[in-house]
C-alpha cells in the first residue's frame, strides 16, 4: 500500500506564511491562524510543504490503510485559499447558504478572500468541523 505523502512536519509556519508574497493573502492566511487556534486550542504544524494544520486524528480504514491527519487547516492555492474541514459540509447546508462567496469540495472549502465570507460563520462552521473528529 502507498505511503501518504502529505505528513506533519517540522517546518516552520511562520516563515511559510512570511513566503506568501500576495500581502492579501498573507493578511487572511494569519486571520485564519488566529481563528483555527482558538478554536482548537492548539498551536499551528506544517503538513507536508503547503498546509497549515491544526490538531490531528488517527484514522483506519476498511480497506486497512490508516495514518494521521490534521482536523482543520488551509493552505493558500494559487486561485484560491483551501479551508479543510475533514468532517466534509453535509450537515452544513444552512450555513454555507449564508457563508458568502465560496465552492466546495468533499472536504474543502475554497474563497478567494476573507472578506467574502461572513467570518463568525466560517468559526462555526470550523469548529463545528473540529468538533466532530
């Protein structure tokens, strides 16, 4: 069976978020820092070269792959920044209708900025997220 590539590291957040050269992006990378520590009460790790996670859980598969994960993070894209929420959105219907401007994936949701999103929305959603691992 494959090893997962993407694993915690011992990187440094802060010079990762200081590489980010768009000073938007930088400003929402450090709000969505703020706002992941509070709600999980723990300090921010690199995964892999390009996500910022915060917690972890173990997880096992049927299949009998298993390994770590972060419980939320992001990770700023190219088009987009990446907010991970590892629960998935299916029971967050009424909360993304009112986010703002946003796509969703499985697990991802993706913004191009902050402040197009209600942020005490996103917190819930986040927590909510965090929560349930």
């Amino acid at each position: 069976m494959a090893e997962l590539k993407t694993k915690v590291t011992v990187a440094s957040v802060s010079k990762f978020i200081k590489s980010i050269t768009d000073q938007s992006a930088k400003h929402d990378c450090e709000t969505l820092i703020r706002i992941m520590k509070r709600i999980s009460k723990e300090d921010p790790r690199m995964w892999g070269t390009s996500i910022v996670g915060f917690g972890s859980y173990q997880y096992h598969y049927d299949s009998g792959r298993e390994g770590d994960w972060f419980r939320i993070g992001f990770s700023p894209r190219k088009n987009a920044i990446s907010i991970y929420v590892n629960t998935g959105f299916k029971e967050m219907a009424a909360e993304l209708k009112n986010l703002g401007k946003h796509k969703t994936g499985v697990c991802c949701l993706y913004i191009k900025k902050l402040s197009d999103v209600d942020q005490a929305l996103l917190t819930k959603i986040l927590s909510g997220g965090y929560r349930q691992r």
